[in-house]
C-alpha cells in the first residue's frame, strides 16, 4: 500500500467544517469513488468534524490518498485535544435503532465506512477512517 | 570470520536454518565454492518456503559503505558476462515453464540486471523500499504480473531472480583472488538484496490474487440481486443466500435506483431464498425498509416460514409496522390493492382452462 | 413560492450550518405570513445529509406542526437515504415522497383530514 499524498486541514471554526466537506467531496469525486460511497465519506467527514469541534476544542485532519493494486483509499484522521471520551465502547453503540451513543455518530462514522480505528484519553481523541473503492 | 559470527547472532533470532547456512558458507567459502553454492542453494529453498516472513533480513546491515562500491564496482565491471552466464543458465534450465520464450528470458534478464545495477550504484543495498530502489520494483511487479498470466508460477518467478545468485558466485569467486573478507560481504550484501527482491515478486504475485478475487466477488454481488419491476409502482426484489452486510449494501442501492427509475412505491422483499434469519439478517431487512420509507416508498417482506416467524419472536426481533407475507402471492395481492390496481377475471377472457380457484 | 395553501422550498446544494439554521427560522415566519398549511421541501439537490442537517429539518418538521403545518420532503437521493439510515438518524415526524407530485397528493390528503390518518398502505401519516 502507498500513501499517495496528504493533506492537513485544520478545523478551528464551525465554518471549517464546511470546508472540509467541499474539500473532501473535491478528492472524492478524482478519485472516481461510487457515487454512494462519496457520500457516506462526505458525510463520515462531517460527523467526525463536527465532533472535533464541538467536543474537541478544535483540532485537525489529516487527509491521506492511498494506493494499492486494485483499489484507491481515502483516509482520514481526525485528531483534537479536549477531555476525550470516557467509554469508547458506549460512544460506539449508536445503531440505527436506537438512539444511544452519547450524540457523537462515531457508531454512524464507523458503518459509513471501511475502517475505523480510535484512541481515547484525557488527553484528546483520535480516529481514523478509510474507505475504498474499486478501481474501474 | 568474527564479523560473521557477530552476525550469527541476530540471525539466529530470526531464522536458525539460515543462521547454520551462513557458518557453513563462512566455513566454506575458502575450502570449495561448490559446496558453498549447494549451501546457498538450500538456504533459498526455506526462504521460498516461508515466502511470508517479510523482515527476515531486517536486523542485519552488513553493507557498510566498502561493500556498497565494492558489489557496485563489481557489478559494473563485470556485468556483461554475469548476464550471459545468468541467461545460459536460465536457457539450459528444463523446468522453466513453456509459456516463458527465450527471447522473453533474455529482455527480462537484460532489463532486470541493468535496473539492479543502476540501483546499487545509488549506493542503499539495504533498504529496498527506498526511491531508488523503486524502478527495479516497478519492473519485478510487471513481471510478475506477465509471468503468472503467462502461466508460471511464483516460485519459478522468484528463481528468476534467485538463480542470479549463481552466475554472480562464479563471478565473485573467480575474482576474488585478492581478498576473502571482501568476498564474504560483498555476497552477503547482494544476497540480502537479491532475496528480498525475489520476495518482492512473489508478494505482488500474492496481491494481483487478491484483488482478482475481489473483483470476482464484487461481479457475483452484483448479478445475484436483481430487482425486478413486477407492476406499475410493483417492485420485487428475491433475495437469495445470506443476507450480509455487502449485499445489503447493493440491495438498497439497487432497490432505491430502481424505486426512482420506475416511480414506485411498493417494494416486495422476498425472503424465501434466505435459509436462517439472525438478528443480523433482521438489521439488514430493517435497514432496507428504513432506506425504502426515507424515499417515500415503502416495503412488504415476503416469504416468511413458519420457522423463520418462530425464530423472529424468539429472538426478540422488532418487526415494528413493517407489513409481512408468507408467500410471495400474497404480497402481492397487497401491494396490487395499496396501489389501487384490482385484478379482475372474465369469464370469456383468457384461453387456459379453468377449474375453480 | 406558494401553491395554494402550500409553500414550495428548494434546499440547493450543501452549505453553511448557518444557512440551514436560518432557512428554519424563514420558514417559521413565512408559514405564519402566508399561512400555508403544508410545506413541499425539495431536497433532489441536496448532497449530504448529517446528524446536525438531519436535526434541522427535524425541527423544522416539529415547528411547522405546531402552526399547523405539514411537511414533506420530496427527492431524496439514494445515496442520502442509504446515509441517513446508516447513521441511524431519525426523521420521525417528517413525511417523504418521491416526487414533488407524489408530496401534492400526499399532503392534499393530510390536510384535508386535519389530523394524523393512516394512509392506505400502511403509513401513518
């Protein structure tokens, strides 16, 4: 697997969240993913934003483009330092039947995409998502 | 000597059959370069064997900066009749498969030992994952690519690349008149390179395996959920097999395509081809049914056997006000009837005999 | 835009949290001023729908009833619907229909009653 290239966002302001999603739609769309899939990665992408910055105190994103033989990864890895999230196990619960989850969509990040992977301390948040698609 | 067994040490970590071939090549190589040969051959024997062991060299560098423009210079200077005892022997070779021409041994020869030269004279016989190591990848992954469409298999391939090891040891052995402690590294340091360069075809050998059978379980997905317009605002969709996660995926996609396309309103969700329904089972349809409502349609699940009804209730699964059918008949009367189409039989119409129904 | 008793928003691509915030402000008053009893919300442009968007028109479903208003949602892409209910969002109180004609029908009817009916397919409205 190659990491193509990367990309830092920083997500600072309410606004930064839409902008991310402009840009994340920008990547998705070269990268020639489903139609389907760029919307749940777009989507993904917002929810996890918006976690950064209501619960996050503000934080960043780092945007990688990956390379493999047959598909085309995108990957995402959100990273703030507010108080982190007590029961990882709990936030993740949210199902689309129940209403659980602590309002943070993670469980909804998490079956939006491919891969889903987070570390959670006192000392901030970090989760890390990649989807992939196929290519032609 | 003390520079071997020094090393000895983190091979024998990793790897003791490796470790013992490398004393017995240190013990050797003065003694007779035949048997050192042997010894070397077997050593690539185990290493094709575990093929997955990624970082079997990892802990050891013998390539210090000498080595590295020694092997470069060697290479160089010699590098016309390493190709033609390397191509004779790989000629001479019976068990090369037949989709391999001889022309092709030869390119692929050419191409490879001009590559690996111009690497090594970038000066990193360690690390193969650096830039300049990257062409020479490049070219091992197309031909491993080539080679197993050609139909060879990823051992022969890699002996591609491990049988250089032969034309180079004559090579170095006959030059090596001057210095011994000289020869050892400097076949030590080509060695490292050359396996974790055969390793390297036969992981992307590995991966091109890999990504066809996605591609062939992605076309299967595909082609095994139709949806099927049944009616004007009548879709059905028979599922067949497990519900999981991935066909779901396609089913909703499909289904909600399809809803927009023909305008409908009404999909039917056969469940008769399902064997065993689980909580998971029931998320997938419920999800469906979610997916289909948020459109502005809505769904009857059909196909439910008195088993599956059973399990259902035991399990605790909420069906909520999801409209439910035994057979697909029914479901369909219903989805008619919502949708204001009556069915009516005329006497006269019609030419196959009836009885009472 | 007015169609007889009912008001005709067309939500435009993404935007700002902010925009859809106001956009449920604007209507509650436009609801008032022009008093529609129904609301036709076109979102076939819309690309995204998250928790927050999912919120919103929530709200604006909730608001709408309280000055006694119905609302539907027509165009939905797949994509979005496959989204949302992964995301497992609830629209509960908010009506959907395919198309804009289907929304018509779909309100007519809902207003006609005045109150919540069960349609003939099951749905409650």
């Amino acid at each position: 697997m190659v990491v193509r290239s990367k990309e830092l966002r920083y997500i600072r302001t309410e606004d930064d969240i839409a902008i991310l999603r402009t840009s994340v739609k920008r990547i998705v769309a070269l990268l020639n993913f489903g139609p389907v899939s760029q919307t749940k990665v777009v989507t993904a992408a917002s929810e996890l934003a918006r976690n950064v910055f209501e619960h996050g105190k503000g934080g960043l994103v780092e945007i990688e483009l990956l390379d493999e033989t047959d598909k085309v990864g995108l990957r995402m890895i959100f990273v703030d330092e507010g108080d982190g999230i007590s029961d990882v196990t709990r936030a993740l619960e949210d199902g689309y039947s129940t209403t659980n989850g602590m309002g943070l969509g993670l469980g909804g990040a998490k079956r939006l995409m491919d891969e889903f992977h987070i570390e959670s301390n006192g000392g901030g948040t970090r989760v890390s998502v990649t989807k992939w698609d196929l290519k032609a | 000597m003390l520079l071997v067994c020094d090393k000895k040490g983190s091979v024998c970590d990793v790897f003791p059959l490796l470790a013992l071939t490398l004393y017995l090549m240190a013990k050797l190589v003065v003694k007779s370069p035949t048997q050192h040969l042997r010894t070397a051959c077997m050593s690539d024997l185990v290493l094709l064997c575990c093929y997955d062991a990624h970082y079997i060299y990892g802990s050891i560098s013998m390539a210090t900066e000498t080595t590295t423009s020694e092997v470069s210079h060697f290479i160089d200077e010699f590098d016309k009749e390493i190709l033609a005892e390397w191509t004779s022997q790989q000629l001479s070779d019976k068990s090369r498969s037949a989709g391999v021409s001889n022309a092709s041994v030869q390119n692929s020869s050419e191409e490879f030992l001009k590559l690996f030269r111009d690497s090594i004279r970038k000066g990193n016989l360690v690390d193969t994952d650096s830039l300049e190591w990257q062409p020479t990848l490049q070219m091992l992954s197309d031909l491993s690519v080539s080679r197993a469409t050609q139909g060879s298999s990823p051992t022969e391939t890699a002996n591609f690349i491990l049988s250089l090891k032969q034309a180079l040891f004559a090579k170095l052995v006959s030059n090596s008149g001057k210095s011994t402690a000289g020869l050892e590294s400097s076949a030590w340091a080509l060695w490292t390179i050359l396996d974790k360069l055969a390793l390297h075809t036969t992981e992307v050998f590995q991966k091109s395996r890999e990504a066809v059978i996605r591609r062939q379980q992605k076309d299967m997905l595909e082609m095994s959920t139709p949806v099927i317009k049944l009616w004007d605002g009548v879709l059905v969709v028979p599922l067949i097999g497990t519900l999981d996660s991935a066909r779901t995926q396609i089913v909703m996609e499909n289904l909600l395509q399809k809803l927009i396309d023909t305008g409908s309103q009404i999909a039917i969700l056969d469940i008769t081809g399902v064997p065993t329904v689980d909580t998971q089972t029931a998320q997938h349809l419920l999800k469906t049914v979610s997916a289909t409502r948020l459109m502005g349609a809505d769904c009857i699940i059909s196909g439910i056997r008195p088993q599956i009804a059973q399990t259902i209730v035991h399990l605790g699964i909420d069906i909520q006000d999801i409209k439910t059918r035994a057979t697909m008949a029914d479901a369909v009367k219903e989805a008619l009837r919502v949708s204001g189409w009556v069915v009516n039989r005329h006497a006269a119409e019609g030419n196959l005999a009836r009885g009472t129904v | 835009m007015k169609i007889g008793q009912t008001l005709l928003v067309t939500i435009q691509v993404d935007f700002h949290d902010r925009v859809a915030l106001a956009l449920q402000e604007d209507l509650s008053s436009k609801i008032v001023d022009s008093g529609a009893k129904g609301v036709l919300i076109d979102i076939s442009a819309l690309e995204m729908v998250d928790s927050f968007m999912g919120r919103v028109l929530g709200n604006i479903a909730k608001t709408s009833r309280l000055l006694d208003c119905h609302t539907v949602l027509v165009g939905m892409q797949p994509a979005i619907a496959i989204t949302i209910t992964e995301l497992g969002i609830s629209l509960k109180g908010i009506h959907t229909a395919l198309t804009a004609e289907h929304g018509l029908v779909i309100l007519k009817k809902m207003i006609r009653t005045g109150e919540l009916e069960v349609l003939s397919d099951g749905r409650q409205v």
